[in-house]
C-alpha cells in the first residue's frame, strides 16, 4: 500500500511566507506532529533570496533594492542568490529523515526527489535531465532551481518550475565590480538559464503544473498525496519565524556572528594582527573568506561565507572556532578540518575539506 503524505496547496502568498513556511513545516514534522508533507506556492511579489551561508554586502546591491522596494530574505538553506517572483511555481517537500523512501545524504536526496520535477517537465514537452548535484537542465541550460538541507530531524528540499523569468531585473541585483562586467552576467545568465515559455513558445497553466507534479511526485515515491491544510502548531511556528526573518541579527547573520572582525578592513593593524579576505571557487560553490591573523601567522579569527552548501548549517560556526589558533600550515589546517567533517557527519556535496583549506592558504600566502 503506498504511503500517505499530506499536500498542501498555498497558491499565491506573502513573499516572506513563501520561505517561511517550510521551515515552519520542517519544525513540526521534526516533532512529530505532522506527518511528510509537499507543498506548493508562489510569491506575490519579486524579492532576492540569499543562501544561508552568504554576506548580504558581498551579493546584493543593497541600495537598489532599497531604492526599487525589492525585499530581502535570507532562506534557511543554502546556496547562492536568487530572483524569485510568481514567473516560477515552488515545490517544497519535508520529510522525516526516518523516511527509507529519501536517502540521509542530501546528494542523494536530490537524485530522489527531483525526479518528479524531471518528470512533470517532459509531460510538459520539454527535454528535462537531472545534473548532479542539484540541477535540472534542458539542451545544458537550468531551467530549475533546488536547494535541499536539514532542519533538526527533517529533509527539506526547495525547488521550482521556471514558467518565466526576469533576466534584466535578475542582472540588476548582483553586487560586480563594474558595468562591464555587469553585461557579461547578463549574457551570461541568458544562455545558461531557460524557462518554460521560451522553450514552449508560450506560459504553461499553472493548474497543470500542479497537477502533473502531483502526478509524478506519487509515481516516484510511490506515495499518496491527500489535501491538507496547516495545522494550528505549524502556523504558530510560522507566525514566529516571519518575525524573526525580519531581525538584523537573521538578514546578516555572518556579521553577528563575528561582529569585530566583519568590521576590520583588509589592512595592517594594531597590535601584531592582519585581516585577510580571499575568495575560492569549489566545486560545490564560492567560498568567501575573512581572517584574522597574527604576525607569526596564527590564525586568531575567522569568517566562512558563501553560495556553498554545508549540513548541519549551525555546525559552520563550530568549524570557524575549530580553526582558531592553528598556524597557517596546510597538513596542520586539513588534519583539523577533516577530523571535524568526520566528527559531525558533515556534508558539504562538491566543497571537501581540502577545498575549504586552500581557501585558507591562499588568503594568507
């Protein structure tokens, strides 16, 4: 007999519930007062979500998204930033991590639960494949975005079906060092991201969507979906968390993580310590750097931020001060770090510990 999970059907809502509400959802089920859930939604207005992990300041050009009233969210899972508006349909499953239909590893959860998407797109008409890690892509274009991680004792993932997409606003948000090469993301992000209405000719029903989601998610899961609505606990939960997305202390969170050495500049300073910032592309995302360090090279504080992914997320914080008061010493600084990644089961699929040490080495060299 195929399982029963809930579904759950918003359609258009606040934009800050649109992120709000499966951490809210991810939260009861970690409880066990709800059972696995896919929920779908889209915003009611276009707003910049940032990854977990990112520096508002080093992303988004703040100021013209103050000026053209674009809010700012940061999500609870990791990766980069994004545009998202009602051009695109969400989906949103939170399931138990007891769940043996959904492997532990976030890799493989991606392989599992993006299936459907793959699915519901080539019922459509269009010529889907899954890319590792976490894309799905048609003719090497993206044509979805997808973000999974862990809250407590649940497995979310977060994606979308692009029916449309604005480049030029898109294009507008990021922080370049220039016009020049502002222009160079914008064909950039033209050839290497698609949607359904360029590939269609035409604005998919939304309706259809929906239905064809439904569809394929009980087709690969062997699951069946029943009509359900938030309980009072869950809206309780998200009550709670629309608030606290709106503190300082969550949209910039690195910054009140390590508040006097976000302050510091890239300079030589008192005292026999130098700030060193660095930027590493991984495989698995931009690792962004900011470091404290004494003039016999000890590292005396350190800041990890970035479009990478990194679970338990809460656990980035532990592995800064794990770092604190080593030299700079490559065998030194992987030993430490790959016991850590050992110590608390941690994944970070595409980025390694060796990655996250030749960001550091090559800061400070």
């Amino acid at each position: 007999m195929s399982e029963k999970w809930r579904l759950i059907d918003l359609g258009k809502v606040e934009y800050l519930t649109s992120q709000t509400v499966y951490h809210a959802v991810a939260l009861a089920r970690s409880e066990g007062v709800v059972d696995d859930t896919l929920l779908f939604c889209y915003p009611d207005r276009p707003f910049v979500c940032l990854g977990y992990h990112q520096e508002i300041e080093k992303e988004v050009r703040v100021d013209f998204c103050k000026k053209t009233n674009i809010p700012i969210v940061r999500r609870v899972i990791g990766g980069g930033t994004v545009l998202l508006d009602d051009g695109q349909f969400f989906f949103q499953v939170m399931v138990s991590r007891k769940n043996p239909k959904i492997p532990l590893t976030i890799a493989g959860a991606y392989k599992t639960l993006l299936e459907a998407p793959v699915l519901t797109y080539r019922d459509l008409g269009i010529s889907a494949e899954y890319k590792p890690i976490n894309d799905i892509e048609v003719h090497d274009k993206k044509i979805s975005g997808n973000g999974a991680g862990q809250v407590e004792e649940t497995t979310v993932l977060t994606g979308n079906i692009i029916l449309d997409f604005n480049y030029d606003l898109m294009t507008q948000i990021f922080k370049v060092p220039s016009e020049k090469f502002r222009d160079k993301i914008s064909k950039s992000l033209r050839e290497r991201l698609t949607t359904c209405k360029k590939e269609l000719g035409e604005f998919p029903d939304r309706n259809l969507v929906k239905e064809l989601l439904i569809k394929n998610f009980e087709k690969t899961l062997d699951i069946q979906l029943i009509p359900d609505e938030l309980t009072e606990r869950e809206n309780e939960l998200l009550q709670n968390l629309n608030e606290e997305y709106k503190t300082e202390e969550w949209v910039y969170a690195p910054s009140h993580r390590r508040p006097e050495l976000y302050e510091k500049r890239k300079v030589k300073i008192s005292g026999g310590v130098h700030i060193f910032e660095t930027v590493y592309k991984s495989p698995g995302g931009l690792i962004r750097i900011t470091g404290e360090l004494t003039d016999d090279e000890i590292i005396k504080d350190i800041l990890m931020s970035g479009d990478f992914w990194f679970f338990p997320a809460e656990r980035l914080q532990d592995l800064e001060n794990a770092i604190i008061g080593h030299p700079v010493n490559e065998s030194k600084l992987f030993e430490v770090i790959s016991q850590f990644f050992t110590k608390y089961s941690i994944e970070s699929p595409g980025t390694s510990p060796e990655d996250i040490v030749k960001a550091i080495i090559l800061g400070t060299s």
